[in-house]
C-alpha cells in the first residue's frame, strides 16, 4: 500500500503521497496542495524542494554529489575518454572492453585521415564506422554546398567558383538583386531584365542542387482538398514515406501500390497502367525511386 502523510490545516484533513527518490530519499507530493486547499509552500532557496524527478541525474549540493545514471562525475573527469562518454550519453551505460575496443577500431582509421587533412566526406565509410560516428554530427562529415552573395554590378560571378574545392558545389549571384526581382510582376521583371542585360538566377536548380547534396527528396501527397509536399532521405523506403505522413499509415502498412509517373502520362489513366500489368506490389523496405505514384494500403 502506498505511503501517505496526513496534512491538517483548520478543519481540513487531506492526505498527500509519499515519493521515493533514485537514490531513496522519500518526498512528500504536493502537486494538489493548491487545488485542495488554496495553499502554497514557503520555502526560501528551495532547500527543501525537490523541483523535479530524474533518473538520469542526481545532485546534492550540500555533499558535493553530481551523478549521471549512477555513476559519479568525478569518474568522468579521471577515467573515460571521449569515445566512452559519448557511448555512455548515446546507450546509457558505459561500454565493455569488447565494445569499446570494437569501436576504437572503427574509428581509428578515420581519426589518422583527419590528422592528414582529409574529410570524412572523402572517406567511404563502413556500415560500422557511420554508426559509429553518427551521434558525433562531426562537421567534415556533413554535406557542403556553397552559395556567395556578390554585388549588384557583378558581371562575371562565376570567377568565384575557383574558390571552392572542385567537389564542393558553388553558386555566386546578387541576392539583393535576386529580391528585387522577386518583388516585381512578371511582366515588369522581364522588361527589367531584358532592358538591364540581367538574367535572373535559376533558383530552382539551386534547390535541386541543395536536396542533391544533402542526399534529400521531395515527394507528394494528393487528395480531392490539397497536394502536399514531403522531405525523405534517397534510398528512403515506403514504410519511411508512410511515417513521414501519418504513424497509422507505418503501423498499419500492408503494400505500396506502385506506378511509375511516366507510365501514367503515356497511358492516361490507372485503369490502363493496370490493363498494361505496370501496377506493382511493392512490401515496406521497397527503396522509393524518382518518378514513383505509391498508393499505400493499410489497415
């Protein structure tokens, strides 16, 4: 049976739970004090309040005691290295020494190509050495694309594509001008750009060009009320592009209906794609490709 106190303030009686911390230390729960009674606590510097509970930290100022997930912090500081911190805030627990020697040895061969001035995006990494390093966000391993802000009287800003590393995409134009151009009506911003010598800047290649690199698609979502866009990493599934819509979509996956895109322009209809054999049924780890039509069948 649950613990209680007993609280008496004039006539009124009320009972409060009692609260055992992670570390044992038991707690009176006054969260419905105020809602019973129309009483708060006064406790100056909260010495006596326990604002939250946690079993990750524990903190007790008065010994001096800081423990992440029970072990102390002080072991932090004398004993892990990086590598065994970060297992420990990804897993929760430090590693053994099997574990922590396995990914010493994934992450040993990268840690020498850094030290030579090479990138991670230069490296064709293992499946154990993405894993390894996919909580370290490290930035030589994300993708790079570079965009330059020249001035309006540029005429030649493809002379700062020398400034980049052949690998690395570049885009040098004025934005300043770029907004202006925005804000004018089509009809006025072609008389402008013709009159000036101006050629606007392809922006939707450069948006192209931004998913490319960041390994990113777009996909669709159409119904009788909206069409809506999606985000989805390439060599993303069908189950992944379920879940980006609705989670009852992933959990009650049954199929994907399949067609491609030009198969539907060529035929005109989903009656003949179907006439033609082009439908397909596709399971949940079907890789989505460019040009798809899904339809998913679900529970």
């Amino acid at each position: 049976m649950a613990e209680k106190v007993t609280l008496t303030i004039g006539d009124q009686t009320i009972e409060l739970p009692v609260v055992v911390g992670t570390e044992g230390e038991r707690a009176i729960d006054i969260s419905e004090l105020r809602a019973k009674t129309g009483m708060v606590t006064y406790d100056p510097s909260f010495g006596n309040t326990a604002s939250c509970s946690s079993a990750i930290t524990f903190i007790d100022g008065d010994k001096g005691i800081l423990r992440y997930r029970g072990i102390p912090i002080e072991q932090f500081v004398d004993k892990p290295n990086f590598v065994e911190v970060a297992w420990l805030l990804i897993f929760g627990r430090l590693p053994n020494r099997d574990e922590l020697q396995h990914e010493l040895q994934a992450l040993l061969p990268m840690q020498q190509a850094l030290e030579f001035g090479r990138t991670l995006r230069q490296l064709e990494l293992t499946p154990e050495q993405r894993r390894a390093t996919k909580a370290f966000q490290l930035f030589s391993d994300k993708p790079r694309l570079v965009v330059i802000n020249t001035s309006d009287a540029e005429d030649h800003p493809e002379r700062f594509s020398s400034l980049t590393p052949p690998e690395t995409p570049s885009f040098a134009f004025s934005l300043g001008l770029e907004m202006e151009l925005e804000q004018m009506e089509p009809t006025e911003r072609t008389e402008f750009c013709r009159e000036m010598e101006v050629h606007p800047f392809d922006r939707d290649h450069l948006i192209r060009c931004i998913m490319d690199t960041s390994g990113q698609m777009l996909f669709f979502t159409a119904g009788d009320k909206e069409v809506r866009t999606w985000m989805i990493q390439k060599d993303g599934t069908a189950l992944e592009a379920a879940a980006n819509i609705h989670t009852d979509l992933a959990q009650g996956f049954i199929r994907a209906e399949t067609m491609k895109v030009a198969d539907l322009v060529r035929l005109g209809s989903e009656r003949e794609i179907k006439a033609h054999n082009l439908l397909r049924q596709e399971p949940k780890d079907y890789v989505i490709q460019d040009d798809d039509i899904l339809f998913i069948r679900h529970n």
